[in-house]
C-alpha cells in the first residue's frame, strides 16, 4: 500500500508546485482559460440552438394525437384533402368524442408575410385555419390575452411566439390577408409547441379568402389512447374513399426537426473543432512555459526519487485543472448568454419561420466541460512528456 500512497504524495506535491507557480506566468494562463472557454461557450451556444428548437417539436406532438395528410406528402404545405374526406376522417374509429362531436379538425395551412421585430424584413409565417375541435385537439392551447376570434368574422389570433417576433401581432393590430385587413383579438400559448409561432383563424373564413372552396391540407385528431393509433391508421389507409398518409404527431414534428436540427449540430461541431485546435496549442504553450520554468525544480525532485510516472500525470493534472476552470467559465458565460434567448428560424419543410428559445440543457453544459477536459489532456501531453524525459544531470547543470 505505501508505494501507492508514495506515488499520489509525489502527484500532489508536483502539481501543488506547479499550480502555485501560476501567478509567475498570468498571460499565457489566462490566454489558455480564456481560449478554452471560448470554445465551450461557442460549442455550448449552438448547439442550444438545434436543442431549442427540438425542445420546440418535441412539445408540439403528442403520442395519442394524430396528423392526416394526403398520401405521398411529408408537410403540410403539399398536401391536399377535400372536405368529404376531412368527415370520413372524423369518423374512423379510434378518435376520441365529446358532446359537441369527433376530435377531429380539418386544417388549412397558407404562408404570410410578416416584418420581424429584430430586422424588419419580410419573413414567412403560417397562417393556420382550424375547426372548433383544434382546441380540443391540442389539449395545452389557452388564451393567454384578450380572447379566441369569433366564427365567421375576420379574426386572428397570434401565438405567443409569433406575437414576440414579427410585427402587427399585437392586440389591437391588424394584419393583411389578402386584399383584406384582419383584426388581432388575442394572443396564445400551446404548451411551447411550434403552434405558438402560427397565427390562427375560421378555417371557413381562410378558405374563403384564399379561394380554396372546400378544400383542406390536413387533418389533426385525437386518439382515445395511443393504442388506438394502428387502428386508426388501419381504417384510413385501406379505404378506397381515401389516398391518406397517417403519423402520430409526435413522429411528425420530430421528423419537421430533422434538417435544421442536423444542419446547426454539424455547424456547431465543426467551428468548435477548429477552436478547440487553437485552444489546444494555447494549453501546450501554458503548460510548455510551466515546464520550462521549472526545469530545475523538476529535475532535482527527480533526482530526489520522484517518478517519471508521477511527473507526466502532474504536469497532465496541472493541465486538466486550468482546462476545467476554463470550460466551467464557458458553461457559465453560455448559460447566461443563450439560455432562454428568443429567436426563430426557418423550418425547411414548411418553409415557415418557428420560434424558440435556446435551451442550454445539463448535457450540453456536460459535454463542454468534457471538451475542455480533452483539450487539457491533448495540449498538455508533450509538456508532461518533456518534463518526465529532460536528462537530470544535465538539466541541473544547465541551470
């Protein structure tokens, strides 16, 4: 037991020499923690972009809701389904019933264009036309302010999201459908799914404004319970009244994440990784002046009978420590800076603008510090190995 206990004596003592001798060298220590936290920050900052905005997806589904879209389609914006086939899809079993009828809501989906608050410039939004059931349909749905549009009447009703980012959302605003302007009445929530970055209307009245007669894009219902779903599915693809695609909502939203989540993730990787390059040759420069700086102290404790093994793990611990200081500094500083920030992007399968909020989670802030950790490990390598290998008597000599 005592060679054990002898070698983390000799760790510590090297690495409480070197971690002491931290104020001798301030610039290239606080080049390598700030570098270092840099790179977390940035890794940790983009990718709460692409966790944002599957957080975003993942709460607009839900596993015992349905969507019905025309076969062959995989967004709404190509789909078709006349009014018809809309009832027989009410209808099928396997939707949950109220008094007032089937939860079933037949649903139009157009493009406007909207000023975003941040830039002014034109974006696209979507313009969403549902029946009295799609209240009942997403079961988070509240006005949050002022009240629901009356049926029949041109009214809108703007998510909380889209209120926050583009402009003439706000009660009291009116907003141009068409050749028409559109009081807005209310704002709401949708338990912080993509509906809040929608505005909705009478899907009767939307029709009517876009000319579409009686024609609908898709069909949202809700399911008795999540069992019910591949009966449900069953009935309507093997009708021969009906050319229908069936996904639970869930799978459909997570699927609309796909591409952008990919596309920031990939991002974020690659402009981390070259980052982290730099960084790691300012931990190897850090930790190369410490080496050097201590080339006599190490060597007389090497003559003294410290290990070769207890240097290079010193030198290594040393080098891991700052890392960490610096990826627990990046942590923060992205936790502070992006976490909860609004933005919104633009869904490539709609080709509609979403809103989110970055969200640094745990595992995001996990990941930067385990980053920070490898830099420490990498660029303080060959200073370890140095200081381990340096002749003894010469290095004495020497200095």
């Amino acid at each position: 037991m005592a060679g054990p206990v002898n070698w983390l004596s000799q760790v510590g003592s090297i690495t409480k020499f070197g971690l002491m001798g931290i104020p001798q060298r301030p610039a290239s220590v606080a080049a390598a923690v700030c570098g270092i936290a840099g790179v977390v920050t940035v890794l940790v900052g983009v990718l709460s972009i692409a966790a944002g905005f599957r957080r975003v997806m993942e709460a607009s589904g839900s596993p015992d809701s349905a969507i019905v879209l025309r076969s062959g389609s995989d967004s709404e914006m190509v789909s078709g389904i006349g009014g018809p086939q809309t009832r027989l899809i009410a209808d099928a079993p396997g939707v949950a019933r109220t008094a007032d009828g089937p939860l079933s809501s037949a649903e139009l989906f157009v493009i406007i264009n909207l000023p975003k608050r941040s830039t002014g410039s034109d974006v696209n939004v979507p313009l969403r036309g549902v029946e009295q059931a799609a209240f009942r349909v997403r079961d988070q749905f509240k006005i949050v302010e002022g009240r629901n549009f009356e049926w029949g009447k041109d009214e809108v009703i703007a998510g909380v999201g889209a209120a926050r980012e583009f402009g003439g959302l706000e009660i009291g605003g009116k907003m141009k459908v068409g050749s028409h302007e559109w009081p807005v009445v209310g704002i709401f929530s949708a338990g912080g799914g993509a509906a809040e970055s929608e505005v909705w209307t009478d899907a009767r009245v939307l029709q009517a404004a876009y000319n579409r007669g009686d024609s609908f894009q898709s069909v949202y219902a809700r399911l008795n319970s999540p069992s019910d779903f591949e009966a449900f599915k069953d009935f309507l693809t093997t009708n021969p009244q009906l050319t229908v695609t069936v996904t639970r909502q869930s799978d459909y939203y997570a699927e609309q994440s796909t591409s952008v989540n990919l596309l920031i993730t990939t991002l974020g990787y690659l402009v981390a990784f070259f980052m982290a390059v730099g960084a790691v040759f300012g931990a190897f420069n850090t930790m190369y002046s410490s080496v050097s700086a201590r080339t006599r102290e190490i060597a007389t404790l090497r003559a003294l009978g410290f290990g070769s093994g207890a240097v290079v793990f010193a030198v290594m611990l040393e080098s891991v420590v700052l890392s960490i200081v610096g990826g627990l500094a990046g942590a923060v500083i992205a936790y502070v800076a992006f976490n909860g920030f609004h933005a919104a992007t633009i869904n490539w399968q709609s080709f509609s603008q979403v809103t989110f909020a970055f969200a640094v989670t745990p595992q995001l802030l996990v990941q930067g510090i385990v980053l920070a950790t490898l830099i420490g490990l990498i660029g303080g390598l060959w200073p370890a190995l140095r200081a381990a290998w340096m002749p003894i008597a010469a290095a004495i000599r020497d200095l």
